[in-house]
C-alpha cells in the first residue's frame, strides 16, 4: 500500500470536509448571523431574519432522544429473542 491514501481514507476525508461545512453554515445561520449588524446584501439579510433554523435543533431533541430509545429498545428486544 505505502503511503498513498485508500480510497475509503479520501471518501472519510470528504464526508468530514461536508460535515464540518454543512455544520459552519448552520450554525452561521443559527447563531452568528442574529450578533451581526444588519447587513444590505438580501441574502445575508434573509438569513438574519429567519427564526427556523433557531428552532430546528433544540426543538428536535426531544424527538432524537425518543427515537434514540426506541433504536435501543429494539435491539435488546431483537438480541434477547
């Protein structure tokens, strides 16, 4: 093999470049675009004035915990049958 990177090394490398992308832009729409001044560009403007994405994530806890104990309910259900 020597040095040179698998393929599975660079798909991991680009699927954790998306993720720590995807996760800038969010929490830039989430939480440091409501610190900013206003801005006079619409798309900046836009993003500040949106209250969804504030909500998403907190609110959807409760959800992810449901659905995290119900996952592990039925695979001690499924191991243990």
């Amino acid at each position: 093999m020597g040095n040179f990177a698998t393929s599975q090394q660079i798909r991991g490398f680009i699927f954790l470049v998306f993720g720590l992308g995807f996760f800038g832009a969010f929490f830039y729409a989430a939480v440091i675009s409501k610190l900013m001044a206003p801005s006079h560009n619409p798309v900046i403007s836009a993003i500040q004035r949106d209250r969804y994405y504030c909500f998403l994530v907190p609110l959807s806890l409760p959800i992810l915990v449901v659905a995290v104990y119900f996952h592990w309910l039925n695979m001690k259900l499924f191991k243990h049958a």
